[in-house]
C-alpha cells in the first residue's frame, strides 16, 4: 500500500478519534492524575467514584490504552497516560489562554482594528474621532489606510480591512453601505477671477476657466464626469492631481477652479478663494460606513464604528460636544 494513503488514513483516523473524545472524560483523566486517586478526584468533581471509574475506562476504550496502572492500594500512570497527561494539560492551557485573549478582546482591554480611508476624511474629520477612540480604548490598536475610493473599495472586498470610511459606490451585491454623512460638493473661485458679486456658479461657466481636476479614480470625478458628457460642457483640465490639498492650495495660487467635497474646505474661508455653491446641479458624496455584506464587526470595530458615526458629520459632532 501506498505509505502516503496509510499515513492520510492513519491521518483521518486520528482525527475522529481526538473529535469524539468528550471534553469531561479529559477533564476527570487530569483529575485522576494529578490527585492519583479516583476518590479525590471523584470528590473534586462532584460525581462518585464509580462515575469517575466508568469515565476512564470509557477513555481508555476510545484510545485503545491504559492510561493507569491499579493496584488494591494504589495507581500510577503508564507511558501512554504521562504522554496523554503532558498533551492535556498543554492543549488546556491553549484553550484557556485563548479564551482570556477572546475575554479581553470583547474587554476592550487589547485588540487592533484596520481601516481604509479616502484622504478627504483622513485628513479633516478622522484624527477628531481616533482622539476620542483612544481617550475611551487606550489598549486599541488603530491602524489606517489612506487611499481613494475605488481602492477602498476592493481593499473591503478583499478583507484588507476591518471596514472603509467613504463614499457610497453602486456595488451592493458585495458591499455593505452605513450613511453617516452627506458631503455636499463646491466650487472654489479663486478671487483673482472677479467674480465676487457671484453667490453660486454653473458648471458652464466654470467651464470658461482653467479647471483643476482631482484624480480619476475619486467621486467627484465619477459623479461629475457623466453630468458634464450629459450637458456637452468641456472643462479645460489644466492640472490634475490625487491629493484635495494640493487643489486647494493651486486654486488659491490662482491656477483653476476647483471643485471639492465641502468637508474639504476652511471652516472660516480662505483670504484667496470664494467658495461658490453649485447652481445648476446638485453634487453631493455619501459618506458611509464600507463593509463586506454579511461580515460582522469584531468589538473594537464596533466600538470604532459607532464613534465615527457620531463625529464624522461636523453637525453631529457639535451635538455630540454638547451633551458630553
């Protein structure tokens, strides 16, 4: 016979015997052992004496050994027991460091979570919220991936990730979207171009200035892209770049407009550049919560989540600041 197929079958047999040995027989065997006795390891356990008995004659039937040698007056282990004894007590003290590490993972007391990002979030609303996080878990280990959205979107897919912070995409066989925040889109003007009797801009008009697009793999350029083909505007892309801040500091150079996700913008203005509402069409981004469908958090993902739920929407964190 094949020594490949006997070592498998030895292999397979092995297993099913380790399967459907019950926990408690395991349990009374150490007992035994340790106390060399079936008394006191009866009276330890609760259970009479011959239960105990009956409970390693029942192991040794399933192993095919004996586990101790018995006399009228006393027992010792055999060769086969002090090896089951050692592999035992290993196996125990496994399991059990494994359920303390579980305990304090659902404690909160150590664990790590991982996160993608779009840069948008990562640079203005994320540090607020990891802030609180690591004020509440400070045996949390946070780590973060920074990349645009249809990066993010397959890093989720591949489980890369503990969840993605970003905007919503139309894949929702694969991937779960929670809403947390709607990030209205504007134009910023840099105040060179004279328009400062204007309160909102069109997309056409726009178009009669240099135009500094953002990446094309970002929302804005997959929201904008089809309305612009839509109306037959051309935008004259003079630069494009992948960071936000590198356009907000072009526009206010006076290089082009821009257009950019409003979470993006100075709170109080910026000296150079007017930040015009869109007056033709409605450009918003949802902001969500990404996960793969049907994966579920661990809790320091959890606990993660809900924080960012609350502080990643600059009207929610205000209210959240309130009451705290």
């Amino acid at each position: 016979m094949n020594r490949n197929k006997v070592a498998v079958s030895d292999a397979r047999n092995i297993s099913a015997t380790a399967l459907n040995i019950n926990f408690k027989l395991l349990q009374a065997f150490v007992l035994v052992a340790e106390y060399n006795s079936f008394r006191m390891a009866a009276e330890v356990s609760h259970r009479s004496q011959s239960a105990t008995s009956m409970q390693i004659r029942q192991l040794e039937k399933q192993l095919g050994v004996s586990l101790f040698h018995r006399t009228t007056r006393h027992i010792q282990l055999t060769n086969e027991g002090e090896r089951l004894l050692q592999a035992t007590r290993q196996a125990l003290a496994a399991l059990d460091a494994g359920l303390r590490d579980i305990r304090d993972t659902g404690d909160m007391q150590k664990g790590s979570v991982l996160i993608g990002c779009v840069p948008s979030i990562a640079s203005t609303r994320l540090p607020h919220a990891l802030a609180l996080y690591e004020k509440l878990y400070p045996a949390v280990t946070v780590h973060v991936r920074e990349m645009l959205s249809i990066p993010l979107f397959e890093c989720v897919r591949r489980q890369e990730v503990d969840f993605g912070i970003g905007p919503q995409s139309n894949d929702s066989k694969s991937l779960c979207f929670q809403p947390i925040y709607s990030d209205e889109m504007c134009a910023l003007v840099p105040r060179a171009y004279k328009l400062t009797r204007k309160t909102s801009i069109t997309l056409r008009e726009i178009s009669q200035f240099p135009f500094l697009a953002w990446g094309k793999q970002t929302t804005v350029d997959a929201v904008l892209t089809p309305i612009l083909e839509r109306e037959g505007i051309s935008f004259g892309r003079k630069y494009e770049v992948s960071e936000p801040h590198t356009l907000l500091a072009m526009s206010a150079a006076g290089l082009g407009i821009a257009i950019l996700p409003r979470i993006m913008l100075p709170a109080q203005g910026h000296p150079s550049l007017r930040i015009l509402p869109l007056a033709d069409v409605s450009l918003s981004r949802q902001i969500s919560i990404i996960t793969l469908r049907g994966n579920a958090f661990s809790p320091a993902a959890a606990h993660l989540a809900q924080i960012l739920e609350r502080l990643i929407d600059p009207e929610k964190a205000k209210q959240y600041a309130a009451r705290s």
